[in-house]
C-alpha cells in the first residue's frame, strides 16, 4: 500500500499536478476513468479540457464512469451528476457519450440498478485512475461517516450537512434525500486513486484522512489501505497535517530523484509517506 502526499502551492497547481497523472495514462490508450463533481476536481478539469484544446490531449479512447448519482432525477435533470460531469467536463473534450456512464437516478429499483452498476465498472476492466474530493466530514464521493470500509456501489442516505453544502445548487433548496453512490470497497479496487483537496475547511478531514485511524468516521482514510493513492494538497487544505515537514522533505526528495507522481503505477517513491 503507497499514499503518496504531494503538497502543492495553490488550487491551480494541484489542478494541473492532477492533470499530469491523469494526461499520462490517457496518453498510454484505452484508459478507465472514474470522474467525480463538485468543487474540488474543478481546477482538474479546467486544465485537462485546456490541454486537449491546446495540446491535442485526445480523450477518445477514454471510458468514464461518475462517482455517484442523486437518486430519483433522471439523467437529463440540470443536477444529476450525468448533466453535471457534461457541463463542467466531457461536452468540452472529445470522450464519446457512449462511454460516459453512471448510475441511473430514476431507476424503478434503486438496489438492483447500484448492482448493475457496480458490475458494469468490473465488467470494464476496473478503473485505472479514480478522481476524488473529499467533504468536510471526511465523505468521498456520497459515502458519508459511518460508511462500512469494504461497501459495494449502493443506496445511502446523504447526511444533513451534505445536503445542506449542496443546496446551493437546486433553485428551491430540495436536493434529494437518497443516493446511489459506488462504496468505499468499489473505490478501493480502482488501480490509482487521486483525491485533491483545497482550502481550510477541509483541512480538518485532510488531517483525519492522512494521519487518523482508518475508522468509518472519516470514510477518506480508506485510502490508507488502498494499493496507491496520491493526495494533493494546496496550502490550506495542509495547513493541520503535523507531519507536514517530513511529507515536504519526501517530496523534494523523489523530485531530486525524478520519481514525481506523474507515473505512479510505474514507479514507487523512494519515501513513501504511508
């Protein structure tokens, strides 16, 4: 197991540290991708849709699957995570429609259809690079405290401070009381895992996802026991960590040494922090 933390120097920088993994495996061929929303992959996005505009990074050979999905609005719904990973990602890149799925929010059996989906990633080869954010409370993707640590894709119920951190994007404040999101297990399998956190209020879930038990309370420490994470951090969002000095020392260490996380299925840091 390799967490590899990568301290950056502002939320631009870890957009574009991020966008250099995922740009060296999208270049390699076909490649599986999970994609999350919300605000923190934002600045990923923005630069990988820069580079396929500008540097003829090609996306079509790209599979796609979302994190999760609000349960009871259909994929066209302004709000479901299909519309949103659109508007804020692949209408902007060349990944084929076809090969962008998640879960069906309207579906008549919301159990079965998170069955389904989970089968279809396996079915797909896995994933090779999971994008994540991270919630105040410590949640990845819908999977809030108190999520089992080896959880399937399945139905939760969002707390209500996901809720509330969420209302600002339904007009009428009535964002949905169910989910379907893929567990805590199912993103473990993924072959890389890169999560990017930015900003203070979520310095406190950063230090309980890096240096706290791997505990249900803060679901994000599941990446501890993953088989290669890479977390990248703007100032901020590292400000609590009180190891901060040796994760910069490793740093500066595997850059001396040319082991950057931009590989990091081909190559291990010679220091690795966890």
């Amino acid at each position: 197991m390799t967490v590899q933390i990568v301290l950056c120097e502002s939320v631009d920088h870890v957009g574009a540290r991020a966008a250099d993994i995922i740009e060296a495996r999208v270049r390699q061929g076909p490649a599986v991708l999970g994609l999350a929303t919300g605000g923190s992959p934002s600045s990923t996005y923005q630069e990988l849709i820069r580079r396929h505009r500008e540097e003829q990074l090609s996306f079509g050979q790209v599979t796609g699957f979302t994190l999760d999905e609000y349960a009871g609005l259909p994929k066209e719904h302004e709000q479901s995570y299909y519309s949103t990973i659109r508007r804020e990602f692949v209408d902007h890149v060349d990944l084929p429609l076809e090969r962008l799925f998640t879960p069906q929010g309207d579906a008549a059996d919301l159990v079965a259809e998170a069955e389904r989906y989970d089968a279809a990633i396996a079915t797909a080869g896995g994933v090779d690079i999971q994008i994540l954010g991270i919630g105040a409370n410590g949640h990845i993707g819908f999977n809030e405290p108190t999520s089992s640590l080896a959880s399937r894709t399945r139905v939760k119920t969002l707390a209500g401070a996901t809720r509330t951190d969420n209302a600002r994007f339904f007009p009428d404040g009535d964002v949905p009381r169910l989910c379907l999101t893929q567990g805590l297990g199912t993103i473990r399998e993924a072959k890389l895992a890169v999560l990017v956190a930015m900003g203070e209020n979520k310095a406190a879930a950063v230090q309980a996802m890096v240096e706290g038990p791997v505990s249900a309370n803060c679901p994000a420490s599941v990446l501890q026991l993953h088989r290669r994470a890479v977390i990248l951090l703007d100032p901020a969002a590292a400000s609590r960590l009180s190891m901060l000095e040796y994760y910069r020392e490793a740093q500066e260490f595997n850059d001396q040494l040319g082991q950057t996380p931009t590989r990091p299925w081909l190559q291990e840091p010679a220091l690795q922090q966890g």
